[in-house]
C-alpha cells in the first residue's frame, strides 16, 4: 500500500527496561514508553504495517503470478526450463509439490515456506500495532479507531492470502500471550469459522473507516467493504474435508450482492474507458482501483520499492535481456476468439490455436499477450520478435504476458543487476472484479437476468478498448449477450468473462477452486496442452489434494507437530524420491 511513505521503520525496537542501571545509560536504538505511545511513533507503527505488504517479491508475492496462473493453466512458468525455480515447476505439474520444499533440486530454498513466513510477518507487524495503539487513549490520538480499522484490514488481506493457499491455518490475534501462540494448531477452527474471522477484521474496517483518505494508498471504507464481499463469497461455497463444494450457502451470497451495492452506489468507482489504462504507469490510480499496492523507486530504500513479484518477468529482448518467465499458454490465448456474433467458442475455442490472419479475438488478448509480429505495448516501432525474446521458446513458447510490464522507456523502470521491474502500483481488486462478483451472486442466486446486464457492460467496455491497439495486426469482434437461456448458460458466461476480464491477474486457480471444477477444467486443460508442451508429460491434478499447498514441513516441525498436514501430502511424499 503506502510504500512511497518516506518513513521507514527498520530498526525500530522497542524496550522498556533493557537499560543497564550500573552505569545508568539508556540503550541505543531503544523507545521508552511515552516515545512509543507518542502520535508520531504510533503512526510510524501502522507505516510498518502498509510498509509489508510492498515487502513481497517472485519468491513470495501478493500477486499470484505463480500460485494463481501457473496452477491454472493460463501461464506456462517460462525461464530456463524446469530446473529454472523447480517449485514452480512443480506447480504446473501439480504431483512433485512436497511439504519439504527444500528438497527441490537445486533451489535450496522453501518457497512454500517462504510465502507462510511472509504472510505471518506482516499479521505480527499489524498484531502489534493494533496491540501497542489500543493501550493508548484517544486524547492521545485521535485517529485511533480508524488506525486500527486500517490494521485490521492489512491483518485481514495477509490472513486472506494464507486461507487460499493453505485452507488450515493457525489464527494468531493480538491479544495472544506467546503461550498461546505456542499452543494453537491450524485446525482449532473450522474452515468456515475461519472464513468468519478474516470477514470480522474486513466488517471492524468498514465499520469504522472513512469513506475517502487524504493519502492515496491508505485503505478505505468501499477497500473494506470489497475484502469483505470477497471474502463471503470465497466462504459460501461450502467444502467438504476433501475440497469439494458441498454446498452453496444463499445468504453470503445476499450479502456480496448487498456489499457491492453500496460500493457502487458509493459513486467513486467506475470503468476507465480503455482496458489499457488499468496497466500503464501514467493511468494509476485511476478510478478503477479499489485496491492497490504502493510501489516506488528513488526512495532512499537500497533496491526501490518496486514491483518485484514481477522481475522474471521482462522478456529476453535486447530491450530487457531477462527473464522470460510467465509465459502464456496456447489455451489461454486461444480462449480470446470470439465466433461471428463476438461470443466466446466455449466449446471449439482450443481445437486450433489463434491464427491472427483467420481468426477474429477480444481485444483484450492484445492488451494482456505480446505475441510475435505485434507491437509490444502499443508501439509499433517494438515489435515482437518471436523466439529471439523468449528463454526457452521450444519448452514454453514465445508469448510475453503483458499487463505486468511496461515500455523499455517508461520513466518508472529500475534495473537491479539482470532483473528489471516497475514502480507501477499493483492493482490487486479493480471495479470490474468487484462487479463480476455481484454478478456471480446473482447467477447463483438464479437471478440470471440481473447479472446480464453487468456482463454485457464489460464486454462493452472490452469491444471499445481498441484506440490503442494499431491497425492491421488483429481482427476484433466482440459482442454482448441478448438473454441467458439457464443459470448454467449465465454461469458460463460469467466464468469465461472473468477469465478473459482478469486474464494473468492471479485470480483464475481461486476462481475453479471456488467454483469446485478445477478437476476438470484442469484435466482438460492438459489433455491438449501435453501435445503442445511436452514438459507437461505426466502432469496430473489430483483432487482433494492439489486444491491447497501443504503446510510447509518446517511450520510443522517448529509447531511440534501441532499443525496438522492438508490431505495427501506426507513429510517424505514418495514423489520426492522420483526428482
């Protein structure tokens, strides 16, 4: 969030009584009480808190490029083949994941773990915080409540990243002893009282949160209320103990519908003109962005705050050099063409792949995958090169994902040795998700007739954003729907537009799993893409198993043997043996 702060907090620790009364010399890099509790140190400890989640980085991000893409069948991992971070390697062919993620030749490192670490770190910065500020008057400080309402919610986002990956996770609060935190388990709640925790610290900060900040980056009511509706609809579709949707519960999706409403109604959110501007640096925060990540450079910080979630990103082009990771797949891109009414081919779309000479796509193919022979972020003096910009281009193809970069010339670009990224803010909820949201309520609520209309406004918006696009390179044809016949028919279309809508975002493996499909989307997926990419051979999804990471081995030892593993993995997975 609010990374381009100037006020840093590294080093700051707090003691009480540390000082040595011998020679009666008070500790350096040390706060007494009254300096902790001032309104200056007190808001420095909610900077820390912000400060975390632009603390990510490609082997831990808060953009689900890996987690959400590669999972999903939308992006090949890309790089110097599989060897290239083997753990995500792993995760495009879903059986050699592993609680031990240290077993991975020849990474050395647990980037399960790594992420679980990440995640804890900033719910104890932000369990500190609201620990530290809630012992202080609000004569003292006056901004107490909302202060609190902001850590709630930055508790709320790393709590909610943990639940999609891990399902059991154990549930720390600020008013914990160590005693306490020693002796949870992640499975002293249930995965619905889960669920209800993460939306107690999204409803505190709605509740209590103006409706606009004077500080971009600092989260709002209408943020809250988004989180919150995310998160009810992520906890009404019920899963069993082997993942499985059981059932759907009608009153959250009431409430996600209800929540929506008010952001809308809220007035300060619309869809930009252009789909293109959501990912140009000189369009952010624009008012499409519910939510986003602050990033930086030139900041006083030793590597800027930059996106670096997305530094493997860059093509291998003269313009970059490195690294060619993220790379689209042939399925994703082929589910852009569009049949002669500008409708999505939900059934013959991957039998051939796109042909930009014969076939007519959605425009937003060209905003969201630099291809061979088009111009890269609209400029038609860089065109794409074909192999020459990828790594490995007859292990993953040449597709360059898009929507992450920006021009070689951009003045927010900043290169740290080989690796290149972008001050630009990562966007994490824009308008149009929260709108594909109410419209999944109401399709489930078999109010079909009423997500129509918000389907048809983003195809809308999607068939207008071609006046950045050049001339002579694609055909676009995208049209709305007149009716749904069904609510499966409304439910395909709302399923298809997300993907399209939010293509490479981090959304789509959250998105099956939510749904209770990915079995078979996924087997489907790689039926055909394992004659297309032969590193897939073998590749296999299991359910009630592949839905969730494992608990990281390390988590389970440091525990005692408290935390108790998902379903199908084991501390020496016979797979393990086979790398």
């Amino acid at each position: 969030m609010q990374n381009k702060y100037k006020v840093m907090l590294s080093g700051f620790i707090l003691s009480l009584s540390a000082c040595d009364t011998s020679l009666d010399v008070s500790p350096k890099a040390a706060l007494s009480e009254e300096q902790v509790t001032s309104e200056e140190n007190l808001d420095r400890l909610v900077t820390a808190a912000y400060s975390y989640l632009g603390n990510d980085h490609y082997t831990a991000p808060h953009e689900f490029w890996a987690t959400g893409n590669l999972r999903a069948g939308d992006a090949h991992k890309g790089g110097n083949g599989p060897s290239d971070i083997f753990a995500y390697h792993a995760l495009s062919v879903y059986e050699p994941l592993v609680s031990d993620g240290e077993s991975f030749p020849p990474d050395m490192i647990d980037l399960n773990n790594k992420m679980w670490v990440r995640n804890y770190t900033g719910i104890s910065r932000a369990n500190t915080a609201i620990r530290t500020i809630s012992a202080v008057d609000e004569e003292v400080y006056p901004l107490k409540q909302a202060r609190i309402a902001e850590l709630r919610f930055i508790r709320g986002f790393f709590y909610s990243n943990l639940k999609v990956h891990y399902k059991h996770i154990p549930y720390v609060t600020e008013e914990m002893t160590n005693e306490e935190v020693i002796g949870l388990s992640n499975r002293d709640l249930s995965d619905q009282q889960l669920w209800d925790r993460i939306a107690e610290d999204f409803q505190f900060a709605a509740d209590n949160l103006p409706e606009q900040q004077s500080q971009i980056g600092r989260v709002n009511r209408y943020a809250a209320m988004a989180y919150l509706a995310k998160t009810r609809l992520s906890q009404a579709y019920v899963q069993d103990d082997e993942h499985r949707v059981v059932e759907i519960r009608t009153e959250l999706l009431e409430e996600v519908v209800d929540l929506v409403e008010q952001i809308e109604e809220s007035g300060q959110y619309a869809l930009v003109e252009d789909f293109a501007e959501n990912f140009l640096y000189e369009h952010e925060n624009n008012e499409e962005v519910v939510f986003q990540i602050m990033r930086s450079r030139d900041d006083g910080s030793p590597d800027g705050r930059a996106a670096w979630p997305w530094a493997l990103s860059p093509p291998q082009s003269p313009e970059f050099g490195c690294c060619g990771f993220h790379v689209p797949t042939d399925n994703f891109v082929n589910a852009f063409k569009t049949d002669g009414d500008g409708l999505p081919m939900f059934d013959s779309f991957n039998a051939t792949n796109y042909d930009p000479a014969q076939d007519a796509v959605d425009p937003r193919l060209d905003h969201t995958v630099s291809m061979e022979g088009k111009p890269f972020k609209y400029d038609e003096d860089l065109i794409h090169q074909g192999n020459s910009w990828a790594r490995t281009p007859g292990t993953y193809g040449n597709f360059v994902s898009m929507k992450e970069l920006q021009h070689p010339d951009c003045d927010c670009l900043l290169q740290n040795g080989p690796f290149i990224v972008f001050s630009k803010n990562s966007v994490l909820v824009r308008y149009a998700d929260v709108l594909l949201w109410k419209a999944e309520a109401l399709i489930e609520l078999e109010r079909q007739d009423d997500a129509l209309p918000i389907i048809n406004r983003i195809r809308e918006r999607a068939a207008g954003s071609t006046g950045r696009l050049a001339d002579g390179y694609s055909t676009y044809n995208v049209g709305t729907y007149d009716s749904f016949a069904n609510q499966e028919q409304a439910r395909e279309a709302l399923r298809w537009e997300r993907r399209l809508e939010l293509g490479l975002e981090g959304h789509r493996f959250f998105d099956l799993i939510r749904w209770g499909v990915a079995k078979d989307w996924i087997d489907d997926y790689l039926e055909v893409e394992q004659t297309r990419r032969s590193y897939l051979s073998g590749a296999n999804f299991q359910a009630g198993k592949h839905e969730y990471m494992p608990i990281p081995q390390q988590q389970i030892n440091l525990s005692g043997g408290l935390y108790v593993q998902n379903p199908g993995y084991v501390p020496s997975d016979p797979d393990a043996e086979e790398l």
